[in-house]
C-alpha cells in the first residue's frame, strides 16, 4: 500500500486539528481596509513592467516612503538593487529583545507582464472596481499580496506588535523576466539582509473555487522549471514572386505545428499523485472516476487523456510548450531569409532544460533549425542547463499549523493539500540557496478565471479582504514561534 508522503500526513493531522475549537480571526477596522486598499490602488496605479514605460523602483519607492512615515526605523528599511529603475525594498520587523530563532521572509516581486490598453476592455494601469471584483494588471499576479502584506506590517508597527523573531518584507524586480531579478541577486550580493528560516512566497498557492465553492486550500510543495528556447530557421531569401516552399516562414511554422499536436509524456509525483487523491474526493461523476483511474498502477491513460483536456489539469501531468513569440521576415516584398519563435516551457520536476532542448530538436527533426535555450536575462546560450525542478521543503508545523487553523477559519472545512506550482516563481532561488519555501497567497479564484498574464486581470473584492485577514493574523502567528 503506497504510504501518503510525511508532507501530506503532517497536513491531514493538522487540518483535523484545525476543526477543534476555533477562535474567530480578527478582521480589518474601516479604516485599516481603507488603508490597504489605497495602497493596492497605488501599486496597480504604477506601471512595473520590463518596459521603457516601467518602472518597479517608482513602487518601491512608494512602499518605502509608506513604511518610514509610519515609523520604522530608516536602518530597517533598505531600498537596494542593480538597477536603478529597478530597486527592490526589503523591510526587517525587529523583535522584541534577541530572538532565539531565525526571521521569516515574506517573498513578493514587484513587476508585472507588459498589458497592452488596446487588448483591454479597462484600462491595465488604472484600478478599477466593478461588479464585484478589482480590475487591473496585478490585481492576480501578484500585487494583491504585496499590498497585503505592506498593509499588514503597517498595522501591526501601529499596534505595537513586538514578535518573538524578526520578520522579513522583500518586495523585488523581474521575477516575471527581464536581466535584474531582485530575489537571485539579493540571496547572491546581500544574503544577511534576507537570511530566514524559512520563506512564504504568496506567488503561489491559494484557494481553488468551482462556481464559488473552496474546493481546495493549495500549498506550492513544488514547482516546475520555467525554460524559454530560441526556435530560428534561416533561408537564402529571394524575391517575393518567386515564393519556394522551403522559405523559413514555413519550416518554423511546420515545426510549430508539430509542437501544437504533440503532447509530452504523462508523468505523476508524490505531490500531483497527492492533489488528484484530494480532488477526487471533491469532484463527482466521471471527473472523479478518471482522477480516481490514474491514480491507479499502471495509470488509465483514456482517463488521462479526457482530464488532459483541461488545460489547468494537463498542466499537472506533463512538460508543457508553447510558442509564445514571433518575428520573420525583412520587407513585405522579399521571401524571409530568417523566422524565429520563442517557445516557453514548463518543465516536469525531475526533468531538465537541457533535456528538453533535446527532445525538441528530436520532434522538430529539421536540421535547418537551431534550437538555444534563453536565459532569464534574455541571454542566448547553444545549451541549457542541467538545473532541475526544487526540492519539496520538509513539512514544517511552526508553518502548516497556523496556516492550516487560520485557513480553516476563513474557508472551514476546506483541505489544505501540497501542490506543484505549474508556473514557476522566485522559490528557486532561496531553494538553491538553503532556505525552504512555502508558496501560498490566501487569495481565492475560480479554476476557470486565472487571468494572470492575460486580459482584463481581475480579483474578487472578498478575495481581497480575506486575504488582508489572512495574512494580519498569519504574519503574528509566525513572530510568536
């Protein structure tokens, strides 16, 4: 009989705890709501895209000069970078006396992916409220939590609170692309001032709602690799009348084609094997027959293939591709002598870039192509790196108790459950480094509105409030360990 895995087992013991007597959560006055909402409006109000137009460090900026009127002591407060555009605050919440333990590191980036007005029914860089939700670029990914939690250390320095261990508020540039990634270059160049026991990234993680019901309370145990690759195709060119099929819009487009139809094995780990256990036992009818199906040993691979149909259930059993960029040609009148994609992948834990580099040329099987993997920062390399997905962080209850107990207040009877992280987050880098994380942001989304990246990015209103108490009284419970 399989053995559920101790992060899994430490989980449903806490959970069942969690339904014991439960005090009511403090909520947020009028006035501290009124505070963190105009600071969610600032920020989604400040253009933070990789852009000329961008700019992180005018945010930034803007949390520092908050966090110093509000009394923190200038030394506490530390706005540093690589970048002057691109400076990334870190706040440190002194204990009270010299903690025994080591700090806490809340994780937040900064920036946002570029929203283009003109694919927009609002404006991405205006915040707006209607019929019951936030709209802007930021509202889901992730600029509801950095509010959220410059709102809470507002509150809780207005207080007076005094925890038993310092707690840590990195808010960063380029997590979503671009050559200053604030979490990378922090851990490597100022370690001492984000060196914790453990961090809490809210870039992951969260409430999963069907037709407004939690279905499930989802922490990041783990996450894919997030790899771009340079797809180029090259061609002697010529005059536009006279059209060849061997031109390089074709070869790249027939290789794209043959990306779009092709599906990377199924895979299943200890986490996803964990999640679909869970979720079977929320579904009904065939959905939960098919999850209840691949869980067995060998995997029904017909049920596989009919929940592979959802893009957010595929996204769990496999490596995904997708051509996501394209440039050809050099005037309207010649046959292109180059074409290039920019294929983005999510790799499978366990799996490489290198890897998959390979596998790619393997399905395109078109010496003419050159495939090169994409760096971070935009730089182009002929190989990938070996580099594989984080190890999951050892179950932890000075985290997954009070997660659990404060999450079962706000949405009672909802499992709190380890999950692999389809996208891919600045975890990695404090992972690499030593320092577990614990990806969850309390913020509740229907499983078919996750707008992150896309048009019209939208947060529900309660999403927002409940968020704000989740982390006011999450944020206390891991000063007093």
């Amino acid at each position: 009989m399989r053995k559920a895995p101790r992060f899994l087992a430490l989980v449903l013991c806490l959970s069942a705890l969690a339904v014991a007597a439960q005090a009511p959560l403090p909520h947020a006055s009028p006035a501290d709501r009124a505070e963190a909402l105009a600071i969610f409006r600032q920020l989604i109000e400040i253009n933070t895209t990789d852009t000329p137009q961008g700019n992180v460090t005018t945010a930034t900026a803007a949390m520092e000069k908050r966090i110093l009127d509000a009394g923190f002591p200038a030394a506490d407060v530390q706005l540093i970078g690589a970048n002057p555009r691109k400076m990334n605050l870190v706040v440190r919440y002194r204990a009270a006396g010299t903690p025994d333990e080591k700090p806490v590191l809340f994780l937040c980036h900064m920036d946002v992916v570029q929203a283009l007005r003109s694919d927009w029914t609002t404006d991405p860089f205006q915040f707006v409220e209607k019929d019951g939700y936030y709209y802007g670029r930021g509202t889901q990914d992730m600029k509801e939590s950095d509010a959220a939690l410059v709102a809470t250390f507002l509150r809780l320095h207005r207080e007076g609170y005094r925890p038993k261990r310092d707690l840590i508020l990195a808010l960063t540039a380029d997590e979503e692309g671009g050559h200053f990634n604030g979490a990378s270059w922090l851990v490597a160049n100022h370690r001492d001032l984000v060196n914790a026991a453990y961090v809490i990234n809210p870039d992951a993680g969260g409430i999963e709602l069907e037709h407004g019901r939690p279905v499930i309370a989802a922490v990041e145990a783990t996450e894919k690799v997030y790899s771009d690759f340079q797809i180029t195709a090259k061609n002697r060119g010529g005059h536009s009348s006279l059209p060849r099929p061997d031109n390089a819009i074709y070869e790249l487009t027939a290789a794209l084609t043959r990306l779009a139809a092709f599906s990377f094995p199924f895979e299943m780990n200890e986490v996803t094997r964990t999640y679909f256990k869970n979720l079977a036992a929320q579904e009904t009818g065939e959905t939960a027959a098919d999850m209840r199906a691949i869980l067995a040993d060998p995997p029904d691979m017909e049920a596989a293939a009919r929940l592979s149909e959802d893009p957010s259930y595929n996204a769990n059993f496999r490596t995904t591709c997708v051509a996501t960029r394209l440039a050809a040609g050099h005037a309207n009148n010649a046959l292109p002598q180059t074409a290039q994609a920019i294929v983005n992948c999510r790799i499978f834990p366990g799996r490489s870039p290198e890897e998959i580099r390979r596998q790619l040329i393997q399905l395109f099987a078109d010496p003419e192509l050159t495939v090169k993997y994409v760096s971070d920062a935009g730089d182009v390399f002929d190989t990938a790196p070996d580099r594989k997905a984080i190890v999951p962080p050892p179950p932890n209850p000075q985290v997954l108790g009070p997660l659990t107990r404060i999450t079962d207040a706000l949405w009672p009877g909802v499992p709190v459950i380890p999950v692999m992280e389809n996208g891919a987050s600045d975890s990695i880098y404090f992972a690499q480094a030593g320092i577990p994380s614990y990806g969850y942001s309390a913020v509740a989304l229907e499983r078919d509105d996750v707008r992150a990246h896309g048009k019209d990015e939208r947060l529900p209103v309660d999403s927002y409030w409940k968020s704000l108490d989740f982390f006011y009284s999450f944020a206390q419970a891991l000063g007093d360990e």
